[in-house]
C-alpha cells in the first residue's frame, strides 16, 4: 500500500512541475528556437526527478537535447558534460560493483548540478535578452 501511494504522489507531483514549466514557457520569450529547445532540455532532465519509478537510463534524452543545445548556445556545455559523465558513472556501476553506493552517489550529484546550472543559464539568458515581438500580432 505505502509504494502505491507512493506512485501516486509521484504522478501528482510530475502533474504539478509539468504545468508548472508549460506554464512557464507560455511567457513570450519562449517564443524563440532557442528558447524553446531550452525549455523542452529542462524539461525532460526535470522529469526523472519527480516521476516515480525512473532509472538513469530515462536521462538519455536529456543528454541528447543538452548536447543539441550546447552546439546552440556555449553555457550549455558543462551541464551537458555533467549529464554525459553522470550517465557514464551509472553504467559503469555495472561492472564495479564494490564501489555501488559512491557510485551513484556521484551519479546524483553531477546530474543535479546541470539541472541547477541549466535551470540558472535559461533564467540569466531570459533576463537578458529583449522580448520577441508577436509576429501573429503584427500580421493581423
């Protein structure tokens, strides 16, 4: 009963940061490509932390969107280095086993430090640069 609970409180919570981020990139200067292909990266690092029942592989995606991005913009490229190395620590647990626990330890460190320094550079490049004008609005 308590891991079905769990689950549940799991799946709310995963409801709750995904409006929370729609909600989020609904803001005009999400209207850029960038923009946008940085919403969609912390977007799916985000979710293996808040949906129950992930495991490190659910971080692929993730590292391919934050190696896309770092090609776009340059502040992209050590949170994309810390998923790359956190998911090779993941698999290399694999065949060291008595390192198990310090491993993913590791693992969880690097891969929440991109997430805050990829959460920080899309919050410094909003702030930063000028708001996109509507071009739906101007064509009407």
């Amino acid at each position: 009963l308590n891991v079905h609970m769990g689950t549940i409180i799991g799946i709310i919570l995963t409801l709750i940061v995904m409006v929370a981020i729609a909600v989020w990139g609904a803001q005009p200067a999400f209207r850029g490509a960038t923009n946008t292909l940085m919403l969609a990266t912390l977007s799916v690092l985000i979710i293996p932390y808040v949906m129950p029942k992930m495991h490190e592989r659910y971080f692929f995606p993730a590292e391919i969107f934050l190696c896309i991005l770092s090609c776009v913009d340059l502040a992209f490229v050590l949170p994309a280095a810390l998923v790359l190395s956190s998911s090779l620590i993941c698999y290399s647990n694999y065949f060291l086993y008595h390192v198990r626990y310090s491993v993913l330890a590791a693992s969880l460190l690097a891969n929440t430090m991109a997430l805050w320094l990829a959460f920080r550079h899309a919050r410094l490049r909003l702030a930063t640069e000028p708001e996109q004008p509507n071009i739906h609005a101007q064509a009407a």
